[in-house]
C-alpha cells in the first residue's frame, strides 16, 4: 500500500518536532526536575524513546514487516543515542547546565526501548487489522 505524499509529510512531522523541543529544553539554564537518579532519568527514557519511535515513522511498513526491521531497529536505535550524545555536548555550553554520562545511558536505553515498542506495535497492527 502507497501512502499519499500528505500522509508521509505527517507521519514524518513528529520526529523533528521532537528533536526541536528536546534542543530547546536542553538549552535552558534550569528546569524544574533535578536528581542523580531520580525523575530525570525517566524523563530522559520517554523523551528519547518517543523520538526513537518516531523516527520509527520514517520507514515503510513493509519494511519493518518483512524486509530490514533490524537494520530499522539499529537506525533508530543509533539515531537517538548520537542525538542523546550531542544533546549532552550542547549541555555542557549552557550556563547552569552540564553534560551527564547518566543522561546519556537514559537516552540510549529509552532509544532502544522506544525503537523496540515501534516495531513490536507494528507487528501487532498488522496481526489485528492487516491479516485476511
């Protein structure tokens, strides 16, 4: 099935809409959440697991199906552990701010889980309501 060019242009929306406002918060001199290993980090697993699945939305469905959902996985996986890292590298230049190895771990582990959910809903989807 061919999606109409609207329709990809959506689909592909949220990533970068997701990349600017995690650099927009990353450029903030302080944000309300603080903690070794407290609420941060959590935030950081969302945050880049949300943009690993999205960035999910880039690829067709037949290929995450059948064709290369590994290599999808890696790509989306790779994708949001550099943006994690040069997120960080952006940190370290902010006043106030700093770069956090922690952060970084949060980021890739939410990278991958959120690379994992997409393809595992994918493959749902397609069992309840693509099967004849």
């Amino acid at each position: 099935m061919t999606l109409s060019l609207p329709i990809v242009i959506l689909l592909r929306l949220p990533a970068p809409i997701i990349v600017i406002a995690l650099w927009v918060l990353s450029a903030q001199s302080t944000l309300p959440v603080k903690g070794v290993f407290g609420l941060d980090k959590l935030l950081h697993f969302a945050a880049f697991g949300a943009l690993s699945a999205a960035c999910g939305l880039w690829f067709s469905r037949e290929s995450w199906l059948n064709k290369l959902p590994r290599r999808n996985l890696l790509v989306c996986m790779a994708f949001t552990s550099v943006y994690g890292a040069l997120d960080e590298f952006h940190q370290y230049f902010v006043p106030g701010r700093a770069a956090s190895v922690w952060d970084w771990i949060a980021d890739t582990i939410g990278g991958a889980a959120g690379a994992a959910a997409f393809l595992l809903a994918a493959r749902f989807w397609e069992r309840q309501f693509c099967s004849g």
